[in-house]
C-alpha cells in the first residue's frame, strides 16, 4: 500500500481532498478521438493507443483530462495499482477525495513553448498543448525544449474536475463512511418502528378490551331487562325496539349513560371496573360499580370526574385486599 506513498500528497479542498501525484508516473497525451459520450471514448482508448503502451492495456487506468473544439483530447494513463494507492491512502485517513491529478496539471497551461517550475532536483513542466512532465533536472536537457518559461514563484491552480478520479476511482466519501451512516439509520429507523409497533399493539389490546367491556355491559343489561328473550343478535338495535313498548326502562339513556361512565373509567390512570349492575326504580336509573385501583386517591380522582360529567354519586365505602383498593359506586340521572 505504501508503494507511492512519498508522490502522493493530498491538497485540502471544499468539502475534501484532491491527490496531487509525482507527474513521472502519469503520462499525457493529445490525440484526435471520434465524437462520443466519455463512457464510450475510454472503452476504445486502451486500443487506440496500444502501440504506445509500455505495459499491459489491463494494468493501465485512463482517463480524459480535457477536450478541444478541434476534436482532440488530453488523455492521461497510470497504472491501476498507483490509483488504488491513492484510493486506499484516502480511505485510510478518512478523506473524502474530490479529485486526482498529476502536479504538472496544476501549472498554468502556455500560450506557446513550456512553462517549468522547479522543486529541489525535479523540474515540472506543462506545454503548450496541455500534457506535462515532471523529471529529475539530470534528465531534462536530454527533452531538448526550445522555448522554456521558468514561472518559479507562480501560484500552483486547482484544476476543475475530478482529473484521473474515474471509474472505480470515482470521487465519493470513504466507503466505510456509507456503512457507517447506514448502519446508525438502519437502528434508528429499526428503533421508531419498534415502538410504533408496541405503541399500535397496546393502544389496539386496549380498544378491543373496552369494546368487549361495552359489549359485555350491553348484553347483560338486556338480558336483565328482558329474559325471556332468547335470541339475541344485534344488542343496542333489539334494546331500543324494546324501550318504544316500555316506559320503565329508556334504552336510549341507558345506553348513554353506561356509555359516557365507562370512557370516564378508561380514562381514569389506575381504574380497572371489575362488576356492574344496572336497575331502574321509581324512574330513577342508577348503575352500581365495583372498581380496582391502587391507592384510595384514583378512587377518588374517578368520583370527581364523574361528578364533573353531570352523574350523580353515592359512595358506597371502599376496602383493601393485599395491594389493590376496591370501591363501591352507585351512579345515577333523574329521568
């Protein structure tokens, strides 16, 4: 992994990084190529140029740096092990690589002859057509240049673009970074669903069990009333029938008021009901309770809300068995 280690330096950048690499280990070239997308274009390059690779076409990593009016490119190659050098280094120091390119392409691009900086014993150069070098001072005057501009001092650019950053080289944030991101997401998103789930699960338990509270109070007030019946299918539709042919018992408000008494008793924190018994005498309808609680304060928090929807309250006394408090109520509206 270490193998270009020391031609590797990365520049900060908006929201990254770009490598900038030794430009002795990346060629450029300029070549005519056919009018197509890119995506095509470096699907052709490796047999185009074929006959001026030094290595295997497969080792080789391309990619278009620029294009031309004219229908030319400015094509680099690498080697694929210096690109996943690169790729690993970033991954490894938890950057975020926006782009890779070679140091030459961060020197101004000539109107003419080449433009040279030089750095130690290395000599970078970037020529007129856009492709560039960098060698070791030793070696340049055996490229014979005729027209050199020494820009030493010059302000190095940041080429736009992602350079040699493409294919599986693409820019984007360290891979570990999507795990990361996902996993939390994953948990969250496991967490919210969990909890609505248990969230729906009990809020259903309890519905059902207050419908078939209602139901059970419907059902044994009717068959009080009226026990010679002997089929009994829908309850509150056969009460109400019933209640147009007697006058002691008004289905109506006996349906109300078990009903408004029974959302008081779901609503009330620590109130279980454990028996009811409905009788009307003298027109006075009254509905007496056994309730379950805790502590005598929830008994006494449900009289109240009683009170406070309109219906009369006698308590009846209360007593304690182990934990749980019981009360007795008598609940009743003058007709």
């Amino acid at each position: 992994m270490n193998e270009f280690k020391d031609h590797i330096i990365f520049k900060p950048v908006k929201n990254g990084v770009i490598a900038v690499i030794s430009g002795a280990l990346i060629s450029s070239f300029r070549i005519s190529l056919p009018k197509m997308p890119a995506g095509k274009l470096l699907k052709i390059i490796p047999n185009i140029m074929s006959d001026t690779l030094s290595t295997k076409e497969n080792e080789c990593h391309f990619a278009l740096l620029d294009s031309y009016d004219n229908g030319e490119y400015l094509v680099a190659l690498c080697d694929r092990d210096l690109m996943q050098n690169v790729k690993d280094l970033a991954r490894a120091q938890d950057l975020t690589l926006k782009g890779i390119w070679p140091d030459y392409m961060m020197m101004p691009v000539p109107v003419s002859g080449t433009n040279i900086m030089r750095e130690n014993n290395v000599i970078t150069g970037r020529n007129s057509d856009g492709t560039g070098f960098s060698i070791s001072a030793d070696l340049f005057p055996a490229l014979n240049l005729c027209q050199c501009h020494d820009i030493e001092g010059h302000e190095r650019i940041d080429p736009p673009g992602s350079g040699l950053a493409t294919g599986a080289y693409n820019p984007r944030l360290p891979v570990m970074n999507y795990i990361k991101y996902l996993k939390t997401a994953s948990l969250l998103a496991l967490s919210v669903f969990a909890l609505w789930f248990i969230t729906i699960s009990l809020d259903t338990h309890k519905n059902e069990q207050q419908r078939r509270t209602y139901q059970d109070a419907q059902l044994a007030l009717f068959k009080e009333k009226y026990p010679e019946v002997r089929r009994i299918v829908d309850v509150e539709a056969q009460l109400k029938a019933r209640a147009g042919n007697h006058q002691t018992l008004s289905g109506q408000s006996a349906l109300t008021l078990i009903d408004k008494v029974f959302g008081i008793i779901f609503q009330t924190k620590g109130i279980n009901l454990e028996t009811f018994r409905y009788d009307v005498q003298n027109n006075r309808k009254s509905l007496f309770l056994t309730v379950a609680s805790t502590d005598f304060a929830s008994a006494e928090q449900l009289k109240a809300n009683f009170q406070q929807a309109g219906i009369t309250v006698l308590d009846k006394g209360g007593r304690q068995d182990g934990t749980i408090v019981y009360n007795d109520f008598d609940l009743s509206v003058m007709q």
